[in-house]
C-alpha cells in the first residue's frame, strides 16, 4: 500500500479488529453459555464454575447420534455425486465440440442466478412423483448438478493447457483416460475448495431439509437442532448452546485443521 | 539401418480453417529412417502438417499414409508415433519418472517391463539421478530431455517433434542438435522436425521440405536446397544473409546466362561473388566486419546485394567491377519464381548426393 500512514494503520487495523469482534461475539457466547450452568447463561462472571452437563443432557435429550450420521452420509453423498456429474459435465464444456454447447453452458449459468428457495415448491412436487419424500437422497438430490461446480472446473481444465492433452492422446489415453490422468490431477485444487463450499452448505442447510423430512430416520443436524431448540428445551440456553456448539464442532474443526490447505486451494481455484 | 523406402506419405492434403487454407494441395514422402525437417516462417502450415500426421486434427481433403496404410481417422495413438512438443507438454503433477513411462503405464506395458526401459533411456538421457523430481523443479534443458526421454521410451519408429528447441538459450540449443541428431542416427528413428530456424534444418536434416503460405516450395538435402533453391522464395529463405537476386539484365550475355528483357532472376550467393578485373561496376555502399568475413553491401544498377569477403582481404574501393562464380549461379523465371533448371551448369556435389537417393 502506498503512503500508509500511522492513522491509516490505526484506522485499518482497528476497523478489522472490531468487525473480527463482532463476528465472533455469538460463537463466543455460545462457549460461554454451553460450558457454564444455566445459572451464568446472562451472566458475566470469571470465576463462574466449568461444566460439561450441559452437552451431556443435550445429548440425552434428542438422537444427535443419528442426526450426525444423517448429515454426514448426506453432505457425502452430496460432495461424491457433485464431484462425479459435474467434473464429467466440465470437461465435456471445456474440451469436446457438439450442437447447442453454447446455449446449454448459458443455461447452467442462469442457473447460478436463480435463489434455490423459490424452487421448494416444485422440488417437493419432484420428490413426492418419485416417492422419495422423507428419505435422504430427496435432501440431496436437488443438488447434485450444480452450476457453480461446473462453471468453477469448467474454467479451470481451460486453463490446463492443450499441449498436455495433446500429449496424453498420443500416449494412448482414452478420453475418459485423459481426464482421469489429465485434467482431474490437475483441477485438484479447484475441486476442494469447491468440495468446502459444498460440504459447508450442505451441512447448515435448513429450509429445504425441514420441508422434505419428517421422521428422526432422515433428519439432518440443522432441523434436529432446531426441533429441539424450539419443543424440547424452552428456553434452556446453555442446553440449546451446548447442542449448537456439537453440531458445528466437526466443521469448525476441520476448518482449523486444515485451514492452510483450504486457503492454498481457494488461492489457486480463483475464488476469494 | 534401413533407408530411402517411404515411411509417411502425404497426398493431396488440404487443411482449411475456415476459408483459408493452412494447407493447399500437399504432397511429399518422408522415407523410413531419415530425419526430415519442416521448414518455413511462421503460419506457413508446417505445424498443421505435423498435427495431421500425428491426428491430432484431421485433413479437409487428401490422404495420408504411414508404412502404407491410410491412417485417416485413426487415433493418434494408434499411428505408431511419439511427439516432443514446443513446450514439452510434461504432466506437472508427476515426477520425472512417471512422466517418462506415462505412455507405457497408459498402454498396460507390464511394471518389469517398464523399469527396465527406463533405466536404459533415464541414463541414455543422463536423467537417472532426477526421476523422483518434478518437472517445475528442472531447469528448461533438463525438462526437454524428459520430453525425450517420453518419446525414445514408447520405442516407437516415428518421432514428431515441433519446434522443441525453441524454448532453450543458444548454447543449449547447439548442444541438443548435435544430440538430438545422434540419438536419432543410433535408434533409427524416422524423425519429423518442424522449426523456423535454418541453422537447425541445415544441420541436422537429411532432407528439408521448405514450406511457404501452406505450399511446399523444395524438398531436398539441405546442399541442394542451400546451393539450388527451387524458387525465389526459397533462395530468400535460406541462408544468412540470404540469396542475392539480380534481373538478368544486368548481367545478360556473360557466362551463359542468357540475354533477357528482366523477365528473368539471377540468384546468387554473397560469398559467390567476389571483386575482378572487369566486369558490371557496382557501388560500395557499407561494410560489416564479422570476425573471419566482410560482409560488403553494395548496389549495382539499382539493385542492393552482399558479398562475403575473407576479412584478409582489403575492403573493395568505392566503385569495383563484379565478378561470380558462374557454375553457382541460379535462374529463376521472374514471374512464377520458379528455378529455371535448363540453365544450371552441372555442379558435381549436390547432385551426386541426389542421386544415391533416388537409387537407395
């Protein structure tokens, strides 16, 4: 930056730290509450006592174990079935030549324009005519050809260049060969970071997962979270924190553990 | 090593893009075991060319064949060939290795089988110590001795190769010359070699195929293209500095070459003239010290030309007479640039060497 002076760093540093603030100030709350008795859910003292009761008796309270295994096999199925359509669809948009390329490639890009909430309605009538209502593939499925996914590995196997591919159709690969030793290596980076976003999305989701469920069998954390929040627990904060904070523990965690790999990967895939 | 019988023959090939054809009407046969270079500036087709033999893309109109067979519509990997490429086209996510025996893992050739190729090329191509390294981490040299190194390994009888010294410094490039051309000489290779540097075609060729505007002007060993280039463009094309060329009228009448109205060109090399007692006076108009030659530019009847002089000789005054070599001179008709063979005299070494070709 050029000519930053001592305010402007004062000014800009301070800034950051404030909005850093207050991004954080519910999580922060959240520990607070969920690892104090309910006595300390308003109130700020230090020397308050430390308590694991509360994500004990959450836990009790409703099947989170089930809820968990329900969001993991969802976001994976999500994450494999996104990975697999939409790397094939990319690669049939960056490299191969056939009629109406064009205006499909426009049409998956509308796509990314349109609010996937208006789509419940219609999505619930799909679901209901193929019998999947209340199952775990009708929470995914709406999802598994996303637009974003191929327009994010679209442009990035055209950025790979073409002499490479030249090179493995002389070696002897096929064209699923090519892309599975070619463009998929190579388009890696893109991938996670999209694979984040996925994952990320797909396990907070809410609305569309509380319309198409309906029994313990198929519901996913966010809509056993707030079944429980709102019937079960009343008004018990720091059971209701204690339960939220179990819910986003394994993304949180992730992202901190992996938070290198996934900036490099974002730094690279051009999204920031 | 078995030459001279056609390996790839081209026939009648058109490429158009569009319109405008990158390749008009090509014919030409590269033989079995011989390195043939493509040689022309830029856009003149000779990549295209090379991408049709490998099939990378495929010809408008005509045929090509490869020992024989019409290859149209054939895979590229089912033609029998390797490819070095301009930027070497090396896989960044695998190592030295892996790029190497790439092909042969792709085809199913077993692990023992591998391994043992490999070894034999990685220390042929002085790559034994860098295979557990990736290409971002070789120098330029080194990652065109990989490119090799793919090529020789799938132990295939054609390699193409475009342009793949174009990206290394000059010392490097007349290092690789002389090997590339070594490696070819011992494993038989029938090579295809597209580049627009002359020095390259010259010494490393058996035959240069000049091209121009998706035409070819002249096939031939590089004395017969250097010493009697078939058309003006040609005579333009090669060398450095390239081919003089004078309407006949200024010269017409002496030493066979006939008496014109300027419809006809004289082509003549800088270091086939030289200064004599008498002759047409021409006009000193600069002079260039390269070290061992003068390169002397001058004009004689409105037309400029060079003359290479030994820089032992004296500088030439300001007003000399010219003289030539005659059993060097070329003739071209002006209009169609064409040579006009029925006035060469018979020069002993170019066509000699023609000859042993024709009869291989």
């Amino acid at each position: 930056m050029i000519g930053e002076t001592l305010f402007d760093r004062v000014l800009i540093r301070g800034g950051g730290a404030l909005l850093a603030f207050v991004w954080i100030l519910p999580l922060l709350y959240a520990i607070w509450a969920a690892f104090h008795p309910a006595a300390f859910e308003a109130r700020f003292d230090l020397t308050a006592p430390l308590t694991l009761d509360n994500f004990a008796s959450a836990w009790s309270q409703a099947p989170f174990a089930r809820y968990f295994l329900n969001t993991i096999l969802l976001v994976t199925m999500i994450l494999v079935a996104q990975l697999v359509l939409c790397t094939l669809a990319a690669f049939a948009f960056a490299r191969l030549e056939f009629p109406g390329k064009t205006i499909l490639f426009t049409l998956i890009l509308m796509q990314l324009l349109v609010m996937p909430d208006i789509l419940l309605v219609e999505n619930y009538k799909t679901m209901r005519a193929l019998g999947l209502v209340d199952t775990i593939i009708a929470i995914g499925l709406p999802y598994f050809a996303s637009g974003f996914a191929i327009f994010l590995l679209r442009q990035t196997f055209m950025t790979i260049p073409r002499e490479l591919d030249d090179a493995a159709r002389v070696e002897g690969c096929s064209l699923l060969g090519l892309l599975w030793r070619v463009y998929v290596p190579l388009g890696k980076p893109a991938m996670l970071a999209f694979g984040l976003v996925s994952v990320s999305h797909h396990w907070n989701n809410f609305l569309w997962p509380l319309i198409i469920t309906n029994s313990v069998e198929t519901r996913p954390l966010t809509v056993g979270l707030s079944i429980f929040a709102t019937t079960d627990s009343g008004t018990a904060w720091a059971v209701i924190n204690a339960a939220t904070l179990m819910t986003s523990a394994p993304l949180l965690l992730g992202f901190l553990l992996f938070q290198r790999q996934f900036v490099q990967s974002f730094m690279r895939a051009g999204i920031k | 090593m078995q030459t001279g019988q056609a390996q790839i023959q081209i026939e009648n090939v058109s490429r158009l893009f569009g319109s405008t054809a990158a390749l008009d009407d090509v014919s030409v046969s590269l033989r079995k075991g011989e390195f043939s270079v493509l040689l022309g500036p830029s856009g003149c087709g000779k990549s295209t060319l090379l991408r049709l033999i490998a099939g990378l893309d495929a010809q408008t109109s005509g045929a090509i064949r490869i020992g024989g067979a019409d290859v149209g519509g054939k895979a590229p990997s089912l033609r029998e060939l390797s490819m070095v490429f301009q930027s070497y086209a090396l896989f960044p996510h695998l190592t030295v290795l892996e790029n190497i025996v790439f092909g042969l893992r792709v085809r199913g050739v077993a692990k023992a089988e591998r391994m043992k190729r490999l070894d034999t090329v990685a220390a042929m191509m002085g790559l034994s110590q860098l295979l557990a390294r990736k290409p971002s981490e070789l120098s330029g040299g080194q990652q065109q001795r990989v490119a090799l190194a793919r090529a020789v390994i799938s132990e295939r009888p054609i390699c193409l190769m475009d342009e793949p010294l174009s990206n290394l410094d000059a010392k490097l490039r007349a290092d690789m010359r002389v090997e590339l051309r070594a490696i070819q000489q011992a494993l038989g290779l029938t090579v295809v070699y597209v580049t627009h540097d002359q020095i390259e075609a010259m010494t490393m060729a058996d035959r240069i195929i000049v091209m121009n505007a998706g035409r070819i002007e002249q096939v031939g060993t590089p004395e017969e293209v250097y010493a009697r280039p078939a058309t003006v463009f040609t005579a333009g094309f090669i060398g450095t500095p390239p081919m003089n060329l004078f309407p006949v009228a200024l010269f017409g009448g002496r030493h066979g070459v006939p008496p014109g109205t300027g419809k006809h060109l004289v082509g003549l090399r800088p270091e086939d003239l030289f200064l004599a007692e008498t002759g047409p006076e021409a006009e000193l108009r600069g002079v260039e010290y390269l070290g061992a030659d003068r390169l002397v530019s001058a004009r004689l009847g409105g037309t400029d030309f060079i003359l290479r002089l030994p820089a032992s000789a004296a500088p030439p005054p300001a007003r000399f007479a010219l003289g030539w070599a005659p059993e060097r001179q070329s003739l071209f008709d002006a209009a169609s640039g064409q040579r006009l063979a029925g006035f060469d005299f018979a020069s002993p070494s170019p066509t000699k060497k023609d000859f042993t070709h024709e009869t291989a």
